[in-house]
C-alpha cells in the first residue's frame, strides 16, 4: 500500500470512529479499564491506611515515615521513563498488562517485609510497575472515545477508580478489628495480590488503541474494529467517508519530527509546563490526603478505626465528583470546569485549616473530595490531548513523572516535619494556595479542547495555537 493510499484509509477510519455512538463495546472497554484502575488504586491506596498501622507497631521516626510513605512514588517516578516510551514502541495494551503482573506480585511480597529497610524496597520495586500503569487509562480511552463523550467517559472511569480507593481503606479497617496490630498492616498486601485475577479479563477483551495501530501501519486490524462498532450501532460502513478536520490534523501529525526534539519544542513545550503545573497542584492534594489523610485527622482527635474509614469516605465521594465533572467539562468546557472545582477544593481546604467544630469539618471534607479528588478527569485528559498520537506516550509520561515526583515525593517526603513543626492548618492552607497558583497558568492560556476531535486538539504545525 504507498504513503497516501495509507493516509486515506487511515483518515476514513478516524473519521468513521468519531462519529459512532457509545455502542457496548465502548462500555466494555470503559469496565475492563476501570478494572486496571481498581488493581491500582489499592495497591496505592494501601500505603495511608498501612503507615497509620506501622507508626506504631514499628515505632517509625518522622523521617522512616516519609521515606515510607514516598517508596512506591519513587518507583513510580523512574518506572514512568521507559513507560512512556515503550506505550509509543509497543502499543499501549502490552504496557498495561506487563506492569499488573508486575506490581501485584511485588504487592503481595511486601506482607513478608522484616522491617522497614524491607518494605521501602518492596514498596519502590511494585512502584515500577504502577508508573508503566497509571496515566494508560486516560490515554486509552481519550484514543478511543469520540469528542462528544471523552470527557463524560474519562469522568465515568475516573469515578471508579476514585471511589476504588475506598477498599485498601475498608480491608485495613477489618484487618485492624480482625488481626493484632503486628499482623493488622500485613492483610493489605496479602490482598494485594488479587489484581492477578483481573489479567484473566484484560487479556482476553481488552484492545490496542486504534490510534496507535494505525500509526504503525496496522490498517486491516483497525478496520475489523470499526466495522465491529459499526454493526454494533447499526451504522453502515462507509469507506468513501472522511471528516476534513480529521484529515487536516491527520496531516499535521504525519509532519511531527522525531519524538524528544517534538516535546522540546514549541508548541508541546508550553503546553507541556502548563499542564505539568495545574496536574502537579492536583496531586499534591491527592497525595496528601491518601498519605497523611488518616494521620492527620487522628491528629485531630478521630481514632484510627475512625480516621482510615473516614479517609475512605472521602474517596467515595470523590468518585461522584469525578463523574460529575467529566459530564459537565463536555457540555461546558474543560477549563471552565476545571477552575470552578480548583476554587472549591481550595476553599474546602481553608475551610480544614480554620475550622474546629465538627459541621465546618464535614462541609470542608466534602468540598475537598468532591472537588478537589475528583478533579482528575479533566486534570489529566487536558494532559492526554496536547499530544500528537506518535509522541502522546512520552508526552503523558512526562508530564506524569514530573508531577509525581513534585508531588509524590518533594511535597509527601515533608509532610510529617511540617505536621511536627507547624500542625496540619498549615498544611491545609499551604494546599490551597498552591492548587490555586499552580493552575492558574493553565486556565489562563491554556487550550481548550473540549468539542475538539483528538487530531485537531493535539496538532501542531501551521495553524495551529503556539499553546
């Protein structure tokens, strides 16, 4: 086939992709992704529950704890390098199900850690596989989803995940009543290694990005795909068809240069700090309160019992927000949305800096998990659609392994110094104003690209935004 036979079919296909309705397979899809999120929120979820267990039983010094609490970030971190890379040389589905195996069986070794030492390395190891995971859902699905549903359907798998976190919350809890202190945290992990049935599922039903196949070539499986949606929304297939936007964009990939000198340059080199920094203030709230959540409302008088279900509550409710706001962020704009949820977390997070009596308590929990943990579908799918297909693996990756590791590690490494030394108001406050800071600049002179086919939101070249 020459160069521009291939450049049609491609175009046709995209085209007739974006304009199918959600038919059962994409809902299929969204369930088999929400179950790789569901392996990951408990394997990163079960770090706050277990280090409020250990702190104790271990007799930890602030500095064991945060060397603790950021073991998997770190991982997660370094595991994100040759991810991003690998998504873009090896397709995107290979990545998902070799890091499951991965961190799942090194979940599971960590119930026979000895001592800390043990766990930290245990806890790094199952991180590297976690960081090749953790952004392939979003990619996955803003790849597959046509412009009129990503965001709703982004937000949709969001909320499973979010509210996912509730279980290591829950487990521990029960491991907690069930078991002695010394055996309590060890529960978690063991449970950790359940994810290994989900492969079972992933394996058999879930599917390579059609974007990514047809960058490399892989035309006649793409067009299986698409007819197999087609059938499913009784729409007839329609090889002469070709949506013009999708093909003025088509071409502009086509012309991006080799990968890392792509992301160096401008345009994807504003995008990428912009998106970079609004992620980055979302995460570091994220981490915080998945960290330090339990520790720091028993700090506030909760018991632990109370503080990890509370924790876990607050998830649930995230769950919800995320679902939410992937709807409205279609209907009304990624930015828009995403500005009305940052100054509603950050105010929900001075509202826990000042509060004391127990209604202003529950009305900050509620606004910080429902606007604040919820904030990630739109977050990370603004991430996902600045990037060209043949460069969107390293891009995500990228902008992943910068944010976490300002995030994840920096701001969770410091937490108990600061808790020590200046109490959780000020870590509350110092939340809120970085959420508001730090994405600012994005919501300034950000792009918006709801209502925009993948193509057109993520060209480069002439004619297009220089941000």
């Amino acid at each position: 086939m020459s160069a521009t036979d291939g450049a049609r079919q491609a175009v046709n296909l995209l085209s007739r992709l974006e304009r199918l309705p959600i038919t059962p397979r994409r809902v299929g899809l969204i369930i088999l992704l929400s179950l790789v999120w569901l392996a990951e929120a408990f394997d990163i979820g079960v770090v706050g529950p277990v280090l409020t267990t250990l702190r104790d039983t271990w007799d930890m010094s602030d500095g064991q704890m945060g060397l603790l609490a950021i073991a998997s970030t770190l991982g997660v971190v370094i595991g994100m390098i040759p991810a991003g890379w690998l998504a873009d040389r090896i397709g995107r589905r290979r990545v998902i199900l070799g890091g499951i195996v991965w961190f799942s069986v090194l979940t599971l070794c960590g119930a026979w850690a000895r001592g800390m030492p043990d766990l930290f390395l245990i806890r790094f190891a199952a991180g590297l596989g976690e960081g090749a995971v953790l952004p392939m859902p979003y990619l996955l699905l803003a790849e597959f989803m046509g412009s009129d549903r990503r965001g709703a359907m982004v937000g949709y798998a969001n909320g499973i995940l979010t509210a996912a976190y509730v279980v290591p919350s829950l487990a521990s809890l029960w491991a907690l009543h069930a078991f002695p202190s010394e055996w309590a945290w060890r529960v978690p992990f063991i449970l950790g290694g359940v994810p290994l049935v989900l492969l079972i599922p992933l394996a058999l039903w879930l599917p390579e990005s059609p974007r990514y196949l047809l960058h490399r070539g892989k035309y006649d499986e793409v067009e299986r795909l698409v007819e197999s949606l087609e059938r499913e929304a009784g729409v007839a297939p329609d090889p002469a068809y070709t949506d013009h936007t999708v093909a003025l964009a088509w071409s502009l990939e086509r012309q991006v240069p080799p990968p890392w000198r792509t992301l160096l340059r401008r345009p994807l080199a504003g995008r990428t700090l912009l998106v970079t920094a609004q992620l980055t203030a979302a995460l570091i709230l994220f981490y915080v309160l998945q960290v330090y959540g339990p520790a720091l409302l028993r700090d506030r008088g909760a018991g632990t019992g109370t503080a990890i279900l509370y924790s876990g509550l607050m998830m649930l409710v995230a769950g919800f927000g995320s679902v939410v706001q992937g709807y409205l962020s279609d209907r009304f704009g990624r930015k828009g949305v995403l500005a009305l949820y940052v100054v509603l977390a950050s105010g929900g997070c001075l509202l826990f800096a000042w509060t004391d009596d127990s209604i202003s308590a529950a009305a900050a929990g509620l606004l910080t998990s429902f606007f604040g943990l919820g904030i990630f579908p739109v977050s990370k799918l603004c991430v996902a659609e600045q990037y060209p297909t043949q460069v969107r693996g390293r891009g995500v990756y990228l902008d992943e392994l910068v944010a976490r590791a300002l995030s994840g590690i920096a701001t969770t490494f410091f937490i108990p110094f600061v808790l020590d030394a200046r109490g959780n108001q000020t870590i509350f406050f110092g939340i809120a104003v970085v959420l508001l800071l730090f994405s600012l600049p994005f919501l300034r002179f950000g792009r918006e690209t709801a209502h925009l086919k993948l193509e057109q939101a993520a060209a480069v070249g002439q004619g297009t935004s220089a941000l």
